[in-house]
C-alpha cells in the first residue's frame, strides 16, 4: 500500500514483468555503485523468481552488468540440507544466480541449516542483515496458503527469524521436488514477517492462475496473520508484480 492507500500493482506478461523487475534491481546497483554504496538485495527462491534471476545472469553476460557491490540475503532455507544438497535453497541460488555472475559469494547471506541453537542463530541473522545497514529491496513469492518467506498462516506482525515449523500445505507444494512428501523437511529458518517489513522497498512477485485467488485476498482482504501477505498492505513502498493469470481477479 502506498499512503494513499492504492497497492502499487504492476500487471503484464511474465517476461514484461521479470523485465521490468530487472530493470529495478539493475537501476538500484548502478545508482549504489555510483555512490561507493553496496546494494542490499532480498532474494527468494521457488519457481517464480526463476525467469528474474535468468535475465539477471544475462545482463552480466551480455550487458557487462556486475554485482561486486551486491550483498543478498535470502528469505528461508530447510532444515537439515546440506548446502550442497540440490534441494537446499544455498544449492538453489548457486545454480540459479550465484555461480554465473560475479557477486562476492562471501557476501551472500542464507538462513542456516543447521545450528546448535536455534535463537542465537536467528539472531546472527538478523545482525548481520543490521550491520549491511539492512535490505534495500525485498523480493517476496507467496504460497497458495498467503506464506511469504515461510511465514506460514498465524505468523504474526511481530516476528523475526526464527525456526519454524511448516504447513502440510507448504510441504505438499514441495513434494514433488523431494520426491515425495515424505522427504520434505518438516522445519525450516525464514525472515519474520517484522524482518520482512523492515526492507526499505519490497516486491511480491507472483505468476500464473494458481495463485489468483491467494493474490486476491492478499491484497485486498483484510489484514491479519490469517494471510500473512497481507500485511505487505501496510508497507509504505511495496508493490505487487503480477502476471495476468495471477491478476486474474
Ligand atoms: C521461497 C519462499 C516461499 C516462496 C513461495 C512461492 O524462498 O520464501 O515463500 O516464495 O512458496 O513459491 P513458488 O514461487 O515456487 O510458487
């Protein structure tokens, strides 16, 4: 929601949007770099940010665009996979991004898999989001139960990274994947919705028609941890990215 009260909604076909968005990220870099700034990017995983992140590696390669001022850090990971597990999601943004561009792989930020205590490791997260001088922008997916990072429904307002457990929806939506619902980890460590919130400018990027009807109540029902999207309503710069089957209603 902007302050008066109008989401920022932009709708187009998915590669006019994926453009559009990478023009944004690519215009934030340019402008940090000028500066001497680093950029502090939010990065998601799943199959929406896919086609972005493909434009984003061919800008490199084609435009000479580089992100050696780029600092990123990821909404979530599973519990228990090793980074090098294909299904993590560290294995998921080398594939995808990391490993075709030239971004400081030492400045790339993933929740841990694997920790001896939970809430120290949440909060070494948090402080290292802090001391980057926290996230210029945000891009955000959203599950068909309205999670975003893997703040399932009932996440409040008011939560920071944390381990979580998931929803039999979630790992539903996982399961093929994995190879079965049964191999889907059952926790996980995500951005709270508060950490979310605390980017300066945040994306939700969503595409295709099954997720219409979850895009809808997001953005227009009411606000609560029912739909944890929905909270994204009170962001003073948030916008939603929207293919025309997501925007479908
Ligand atoms: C991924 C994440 C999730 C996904 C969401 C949508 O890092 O935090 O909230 O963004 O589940 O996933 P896809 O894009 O696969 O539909």
């Amino acid at each position: 929601m902007n302050n008066s009260g109008e989401p920022e909604t932009i709708v187009g076909e998915a590669e006019y949007l994926m453009i559009r968005l990478a023009d944004e990220i690519v215009g934030g870099i340019l402008e940090h770099a000028a500066a001497g700034r680093t950029y502090v990017l939010g990065l998601a995983t799943g199959s929406t940010p896919l086609p972005l992140y493909a434009e984003l590696v061919r800008r490199h390669r084609n435009e000479g665009l580089s992100f050696q001022n780029v600092v990123t850090f990821n909404l979530d990971e599973y519990e228990h996979l090793k980074p090098d597990d294909p299904m993590s999601y560290h294995a998921f943004m080398r594939k995808e991004l990391f490993d075709h561009v030239d971004i400081k792989l030492e400045l790339t930020f993933i929740p841990p898999a694997f920790y001896e205590d939970e809430l120290s490791a949440a909060q070494a997260y948090e402080r290292t989001i802090t001391q980057y001088g926290g996230i210029d922008l945000q891009i955000v997916g959203i599950g068909s139960n309205g999670h975003i990072g893997f703040n399932e429904p009932g996440s409040e307002q008011t939560t920071r990274t944390r381990r979580v457990e998931l929803t039999e929806a979630t790992r539903r939506a996982a399961a093929k994947g994995f190879g079965g619902l049964e191999n889907v980890p059952t926790h996980a460590m995500t951005m709270g919705v508060e950490t979310i919130m605390e980017a300066r400018r945040i994306i939700l990027l969503a595409t295709g028609a099954h997720k219409a009807a979850i895009v809808q109540k997001a953005m227009s029902g009411n606000i609560s941890s029912t739909v944890p999207a929905t909270f994204l309503q009170d962001h003073s710069s948030a916008a939603w990215y929207l293919d025309t089957s997501a925007a479908g209603r």
